[in-house]
C-alpha cells in the first residue's frame, strides 16, 4: 500500500489517501508516529493497527462526547463521523457499540422527541422533522400509535390553543380571515378534517 497523498484538512489533522484513494484522516502527529509520508509504502501491521485499534477508539469516543450534550440518532451521528474522515467501516463500529449500550436508537430518539414535542407540535410536523433526522417512517408511525393508545390525540387541543391566540371567532370573521387561519394550521401540519372541526366551519381545500 502506497501512501500517494497527504492533504491538510485542519491545522491539526490531515487526509490521507493510499493507492489513489482516501483512506482516513489522522492527526498530523500520528504521521510522524506512524512515519506515513507521500510515496513511503505503508506496512499492513500499521494499517490494521489504525483501522483496527486507533480510529474505532477515537470514533466510540466522538460519539460519546458528542452525546453527552445532547441526544443524536443514529444518522446524525453518522454524518457527524463522515464529516471527521472516518471511515465506513470504522463508522458502523462506533454506532454498533453506543447502541448496546443503549446511548443511541432510533426508537428511543423517536419516544423522547414524541414526548417532548406531542403536546405542541402536529403528527405531520413530528414525522417531518424525524425523517430529515434520518428516523425511518415506520418507526416514528409505530412509537406515535403506541402513544395513542394510552393518550388522548392532542392535536385538537393544539389546533383550539391557535385559534384562540389567533382571536378566531367564527361567527364574525370574513371567509378570507378564515381561509387565513385555516392555511396557517395546514402549514403547522394539522389535517384537514380536523381543522375544519375546531373551525367549526366548512372550507374549499
């Protein structure tokens, strides 16, 4: 394996490719350590020892710290460790040892965003923002409906709280007030029968 390029990424940290492909990005003190330098032939002891021992401590470790701040899906994290130059295999390693640990699951991600955000926030809204954070759809479908089964849907109430701080009254509002309010809840991501319902009111769609 021959080293064929080293590029700066950071003050500290540099991107290295072997045989004309990227390989990792290392800290530029463990190119000395390593003594890996443009066209030196890398020997198989030290690669397996990077890919096997250093890089995957490093990225448990990232995954670790970055989760003491905050919780992460498993995609997030992901990125996260692309975005520092690791490698896949090296990637798939790190979010296979926080999940049995129980720091990261998707369904566990899915449960706490639910519970944080199911009384303020519409279903549609929830799924939208769970799926840009790479949660998959029948998993955020499955934890709401388990939800629901022990709690009463609250986006009724969520819809009602709106048009109250909106000042709706149907009886004197023009059609263009309401077709306003009402456009306004479509885009919070509440459907179209139950707006109507708290409306109280029919509208074209």
């Amino acid at each position: 394996m021959i080293v064929t390029q080293i590029t700066e990424v950071s003050k500290a940290r540099c991107r290295v490719e072997i045989d004309q492909e990227i390989a990792f990005v290392l800290y530029k003190g463990d190119l000395r350590i390593y003594h890996i330098k443009t066209g030196v032939n890398l020997p198989d002891e030290t690669y397996r020892s990077l890919m096997q021992d250093v890089l995957p401590k490093r990225a448990k470790l990232r995954c670790m710290n970055l989760l003491k701040s905050r919780d992460y899906t498993e995609a997030e994290l992901m990125r996260k460790l692309q975005t520092g130059g690791y490698p896949g295999c090296v990637i798939q390693e790190a979010i296979d040892y926080v999940r049995s640990y129980g720091y990261v699951g998707n369904r566990n991600y899915a449960e706490k965003y639910i519970d944080t955000y199911g009384e303020i926030r519409s279903y549609r809204r929830i799924e939208q923002d769970l799926v840009r954070k790479g949660i998959p759809k029948e998993i955020i479908e499955s934890v709401y409906q388990k939800k629901m089964e022990t709690e009463e849907d609250p986006e009724p109430a969520q819809i009602q709280k709106i048009l109250t701080k909106r000042g709706y009254f149907e009886r004197t509002m023009t059609r263009e007030e309401k077709m306003k309010i009402f456009a306004c809840l479509a885009r919070k991501g509440y459907s179209i029968d139950k707006i109507k319902r708290c409306m109280n009111c029919e509208m074209d769609e």
